[in-house]
C-alpha cells in the first residue's frame, strides 16, 4: 500500500488552543480510515481518503513541541509507512506556519 498526501500543501489549517490541537487540511474530502502515526506523546493522526491519500494531519501538543518537532515526527514516521518526502516537498506543508497570519492565529 503507497501513501501520499492528496495536496503538496494543506489548503487550510485551524488550532484548538484549549486542546493544544492543529489539524491541517490537505483535501475536502470523507476520511474513510484514521492512521495512527503517534500514539503517545504528542499525538499525530493522519486522515486517509479511500485511495490511502492523506487528507488530514492532527497533531496534539502543537505548543508545547512546535513546528519543528512536528516535521522531524511527520519524516520519521511517515518513512515507516514507507513514504518518503524531499525536503522540498516536507517544507511546503509546514511553511505556512511561519506565516504572519499563523502566528496570529497561534498566538496565546
């Protein structure tokens, strides 16, 4: 089974703050099966599609680990799914959270 993300990029993103949850968007589309890509702490989960697509990625304990941490755990363990992304293709789907209208949105 390959995996692959159903956008280079997430077309949307929002941030429970109360949660510490950020969940990217990378397709409007019905998840038909949640893969569990970290279990303990933080959490990630990835939203598939019916063609294995990612169509979500919910990272808990955005705040306290950040954006950096996220994209070493997001290239680790998508690698032990067997997927693999360039550093091209693994910085377009964090980059806008160096934007100034996330900053806004994550800020306390």
């Amino acid at each position: 089974m390959r995996i692959v993300f159903a956008n280079p990029t997430p077309i949307e993103y929002t941030y429970d703050k109360k949660g510490d949850v950020l969940y990217l968007t990378f397709a409007r589309q019905k998840a038909t099966r949640t893969l569990e890509i970290l279990k303990d702490w933080p959490i990630l989960l990835a939203d598939l599609n019916d063609q294995n697509e990612i169509i979500g990625l919910e990272y808990v304990g955005y705040k306290q680990f950040g954006i950096d941490t996220f994209k070493r755990l997001v290239l680790e363990r998508l690698r032990t799914f067997g997927i693999e992304l360039g550093e091209q293709e693994s910085d377009s789907f964090v980059s806008f959270m160096h934007t100034p209208e996330a900053a806004v949105a994550l800020s306390d």
